[in-house]
C-alpha cells in the first residue's frame, strides 16, 4: 500500500480517479470500464465544491 501511495505522490500530471492495490481479481476492468462515468460526476460536481452552486 505504502508503495502505491508513493508512486502517486510521485506521478507529474493528471492522477487517476482509482488505484488497484494487490490481486487484481478484476478490479482493473473495473475502474476502466466506470473512469467515463466517475469522470463525468466530477465534473458536473465541480459548482459544487467551488462553491458555485446556485440553489434554487
């Protein structure tokens, strides 16, 4: 785990959304196959979290 952590402190750019850690036992397709979608709330969040939002 700790090595994992490292090497995303250690990553230039853009990280990813999910990380497998260990026995990978399908996680990988996983991620993959739900990164558009993850990708997409974050975005449509980012009102959000800057403190954006409108209510109403």
């Amino acid at each position: 785990m700790a090595a994992s952590i490292s090497r995303l402190i250690e990553m230039s750019g853009a990280r990813p959304i999910r990380v497998q850690v260990g026995h990978d036992m399908g996680v990988s397709a996983v991620n993959e196959a739900v990164a558009p979608i993850q990708a997409k709330l974050i975005e449509m969040l980012k009102p959000v979290y800057r403190g954006e939002a409108t209510h109403g």
